[in-house]
C-alpha cells in the first residue's frame, strides 16, 4: 500500500474531530510528522474546554497519539440551535443519474425524507471533476428543495483519495447562514467501486449532522 501524504493523514483526522459534537470545521498542521496546530471551528452548544478535551481523547483512542491542549485552539460562532420542523429524518438516496451528451452531461439526484421525493440536477461539462462537483451539488440542490428555510450551499471541493486501503470520496461544501456567516463541512464515503453514489453519500454526511441547525 502507497504511503499516506500528509494531506491524506490531515484530512483522516478532521474527518473524526468533525463528527465530535458542536465542531463544525476543523484543520490540523503538521510539522516533520508532529502535529502542529489544530484549529477548530464550532458553534457555541459546547465549552472549549470539553472539545478540546474530546479532541484528545479522540487522538488518543483514534491514533494512539498524544497532543498537547496548547497547540488546540477553538474559535466558536453562534448557530441557531432550532431544529426545523421538517428534518426529523434521514435523508435515503433513491437514485443517482449521470447520462452523458455530446456536449454536456446531465445529473440527477432523489432523495427521499419522511416519504417525499426531493430531485436535485445539474448539467456538467463532461470532464470528470465538473461531473463531481455537478453530483455533489445536484444533491445539495434537493436537499434545498426539502427546507422550509432556504438557505444557500456550494461544494468548494470534491475529489477522490486512497484511505486505509480504499477509495474514497472527499466533499467539502459551504453553508452561508442567515447572519452571512459561512460554515464548511466535509464529509466522506467509500467508492466500493460506485463513484457517483459515494460522492452523494459523502455530501450527505458533511451536512447530516448540521441540517435544520447553524
């Protein structure tokens, strides 16, 4: 197996710190191997101190690694924490399309929440990368149709890395929040040899977590 770049194992540990609770983004730099900073962005549900707290043990359980508290620093932002009425589920992939033309390509995303239909499309050039991000937002796109507030979201980035052997999907995506503040999730999801619908899965999980909140 290739050895992980530094961009791969960075990216493997915001992926968990991500998923701790009340952390929204976060990034860690690393210096000849050593941990370095760790910047952390989360709203305000939770004290720094007990994130940083989870954040090492997180590092510890997770990757047998110990960090020290001073290199964690927490910047936090207020997020409104009500709930819409709306999401009270998950979100359940009915089908991806991807149908190329001569010209073109053209996406379609279903998903499904408490029983209705949201279709989400998009027409993407036919390089590979603008077809990615054309599925990635296709499925913001009907997640957008299901609020009742709408609110506004792009992909920043979406690519594919090699992860504990496996390939897989990395989306990062921006929600700009009512108060103009923009907030960006990641999220991942094994290939397993479908591309198309990991990119999907990878998109719901960056925005699982924060639909109906910030």
């Amino acid at each position: 197996m290739a050895q992980e770049t530094a961009a791969q194992i960075s990216n493997k540990y915001v992926e968990y710190i991500s998923k701790l609770p009340g952390v929204i983004n976060a990034n860690v730099v690393f210096l000849g191997g050593d941990i370095e900073e760790v910047h952390v962005l989360a709203d305000t549900s939770r004290a720094p101190k007990q994130i940083v707290r989870d954040i090492q043990s997180l590092f510890m359980a997770q990757f047998q690694r110990e960090v020290d508290h001073r290199v964690i620093s927490i910047a936090q932002i207020e997020c409104e924490l009500a709930p819409t009425t709306k999401q009270n589920g998950r979100f359940i992939i009915e089908g991806v399309t991807v149908a190329k033309r001569r010209d073109s390509t053209q996406v379609e995303v279903n998903l499904s929440l408490n029983g209705k239909i949201y279709i989400g499309k998009q027409s993407s050039l036919k390089d590979n990368y603008d077809v990615f991000r054309g599925i990635a937002q296709a499925t913001l796109d009907a997640i957008v149709l299901s609020e009742e507030a709408k609110r506004t979201y792009s992909v920043l980035d979406v690519r594919f890395a090699e992860i504990a052997g496996e390939r897989t999907a990395i989306v990062c995506v921006s929600l700009c929040t009512p108060g103009n503040v923009a907030c960006r999730f990641s999220g991942t999801a094994f290939s397993q040899g479908e591309d198309s619908l990991s990119i999907v899965k990878a998109t719901l999980d960056a925005l699982n977590r924060r639909i109906g909140y910030c």
